[in-house]
C-alpha cells in the first residue's frame, strides 16, 4: 500500500510517497530557510505563501521521484496539528482537494506522533517505550504506548527546547536555524566556560517538567553572573556552555522517567534530536537502548507522516472532510498556573 504524505506544519514543505508504512519511495523536503534567515527566525506569513506556491510542485517531485502516478496512490496523509495555522492549512487544503478529487481516503496526522513515528521508518521498534520529542515548538517526554497513542509525563511550561537554541542564537547573531548554528559553533567552543542555572521544578505534577525561559534569559541577558572568569567570552563558549545546560535539562529529565518507569527503551525525535551532544550524551547512558532517527528524518518530513498515515489507515481511522487545521494541541504544552 503506498501512501502520499503531506507535512506544512512550519517551514519546510514536504512530500513523500511510503510504501506499507516502512519503505520511503521518495521524501521531498523543500526548505524555506533562505527565506526566514534575514529575520533569525519563521515569519508566519512568508511560510504560508511559500507553500502555496510549492507544495504542487513538491507534490509532483515526490510522485516522479517514486515512478508512481496518483493512481497508484492508496491514500493520502497530511498534518492537520500542530503548527502555524496558515502553513498547516495550505498542506491540509491541497491534500484534501486530491483526496477528494481521486476519490481516495484522507488522514489527518497529528506532527508530534509523526516525529515519534520517524524511527520506525528505519527499523523495527516494539512499543512501548519512552518517547522524548524535541522540536521549535515542542518539548515532551511521554510514554508511547501505540503510533497513535502517548501518555505525556511532562512538557515545558514556557519555551520549547528548540525554541530556546532559536532565541539565543537569534540574540547573539549566531546562524539560522538557530539549532544547527549553535550545534556548529560549540564543536570549537568550550562546554565549561559558563555555568548557566538549570531549573528544579522537580515537585509534584511538574516532576518531568523543563523549563528554558530561565537559561535563555540567563545566556541573553546576565552572562557575566555565569562566567567562570578566566574563559574568553567568546560566541564559541557561550553557544558551547548554552548547549551543555539545555541538554543536561533534559537528559536529567529523561533519565528520572526512565528510572521511575521502569522504561529500558528511549525513542527519540524533532529537530533538536539531532543535536550532536544530545545524542552523544544520552548515546553514552549505559542500560538505556537509546534510538534516534537518523539526522534527515529527525526534522520536519512528510515521509513520517505517510509512514503513520499506513498505520492509521490499517485501523480504519479515516478522516473526513470536516478535518480543520489545529495550531495547538493543549496536552502537548500545557498551561501552568
Ligand atoms: O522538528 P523541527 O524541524 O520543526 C518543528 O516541529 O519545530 O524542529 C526545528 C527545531 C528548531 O528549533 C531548530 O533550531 C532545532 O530544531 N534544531 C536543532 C538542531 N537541528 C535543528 N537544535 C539543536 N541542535 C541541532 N543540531
Ligand atoms: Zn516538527
């Protein structure tokens, strides 16, 4: 069964055609990066304009690149939530206008459980298992007990991870996307030269919680208080120290649901999981099987949306056209008092 995937969420525009949930055929991902740059950051209009110029000829790239036509498409899966609102509804448009047009089912495809489905696109993975989704906009650590089916243990109350990269490198100039220019910069840059605070939410209902408002502010605006004075104050030194303590935020938080679970198995996703130190350090954690997507799959492609939408399809969950585009999911960020 092959399946058309459709991912708009935020600036990448992707389409990927999958054979039987595993085997990509193609996986186009047209970035808008050169568009947002001169703005360190996506501007939600530009998106939505990019993609409704792109995603037809996205569309037909992945359909030559998989030498099939649409009628040797079975059905279609888009990302319906969550995302920008008015990338999500050109993606959720188009897809449902060929649906609708071939006669073929729509699935709608929540993002977050696509970026958790990615790994499974390169190997068998059993459920359950501890699932950690890193991303812009997203920072969860779940149990996923099913492709269609997590339990969050906890999120961020204030900025996502991949949020916080953006802003610091936004602040300091470094690069866009601030992640990869961050990732980039601290190979040269030393890792202790700051010691940044790192939040103890630990109590409670927020036990799993992380928060990064704290370190971004600390990083952007009070770096001398965490200076070691003696190290250069250099970009490379402070992306480096920056990077150590976002990821000991999180690596502390995962490894404390893993004990506490009882959850050998680590799966993780987004754009952050492809963080060199993060899976250097979590690669490094001994009794954990540790599994991230490789490093095309870790960020935003439609081939882990037509690779779900298989899944979804063989449980007879179609959608119909009533579907709309949902910018946020509220047990995915929750909202702290
Ligand atoms: O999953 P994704 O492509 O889009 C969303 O769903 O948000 O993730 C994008 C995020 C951005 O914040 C980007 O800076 C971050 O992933 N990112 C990274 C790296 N590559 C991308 N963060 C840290 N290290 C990286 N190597
Ligand atoms: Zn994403």
């Amino acid at each position: 069964m092959r399946v058309l995937g459709i991912e708009s969420s935020c600036d990448e525009c992707s389409a990927a055609v999958v054979e039987d949930g595993r085997r990509i055929l193609s996986n186009v991902v047209l970035s808008q990066v050169d568009f947002h740059r001169p703005f360190y950051g996506v501007v939600p209009e530009i998106a939505s304009r990019k993609h409704v110029e792109w995603i037809h000829p996205v569309v037909e790239d992945a359909l030559g690149k998989a030498a099939a036509t649409l009628s040797q498409i079975d059905a279609l899966a888009v990302t319906y939530r969550p995302g920008l609102i008015g990338s999500l509804l050109v993606g959720l448009s188009y897809a449902k206008g060929l649906a609708w047009a071939l006669g073929k089912p729509l699935i709608g495809i929540d993002h977050i459980l696509a970026h958790l489905y990615a790994p499974h696109l390169e190997r068998d993975i059993d459920y359950p298992y501890l699932g950690l989704l890193v991303s812009g906009g997203h920072t969860i650590i779940a149990r996923v007990l099913r492709h269609d089916r997590i339990e969050v243990m906890g999120t961020t109350i204030d900025d996502a991870c991949g949020e916080a990269f953006d802003k610091v490198a936004k602040h300091y100039a470094i690069g866009f996307p601030g992640g990869v220019a961050i990732d980039r910069l601290s190979a040269t840059g030393n890792p202790k030269a700051f010691h940044f605070p790192k939040p103890s939410l630990h109590k409670g209902e927020a036990f799993y919680d992380v928060s990064y408002s704290g370190l971004k502010t600390a990083v952007i605006r009070q770096l001398d208080q965490f200076w070691d004075g003696r190290s250069e104050k250099s970009l490379a030194n402070i992306a480096a120290s920056f990077q150590r303590a976002a990821v000991d935020i999180l690596v502390d938080r995962v490894l404390a649901a893993a004990a506490d679970t009882g959850m050998r198995r680590l799966v993780a996703g987004g754009g952050v999981a492809a963080n060199s130190y993060l899976r250097a350090r979590l690669a490094a954690e001994e009794g954990l099987e540790v599994i991230f997507p490789s490093l095309a799959l870790c960020t935003d492609n439609a081939a882990m949306v037509a690779g779900l939408g298989y899944q979804v399809l063989r449980d007879g969950k179609v959608s119909d056209f009533t579907l709309n585009a949902e910018a946020r999911v509220p047990m995915f960020k929750r909202a702290y008092p």
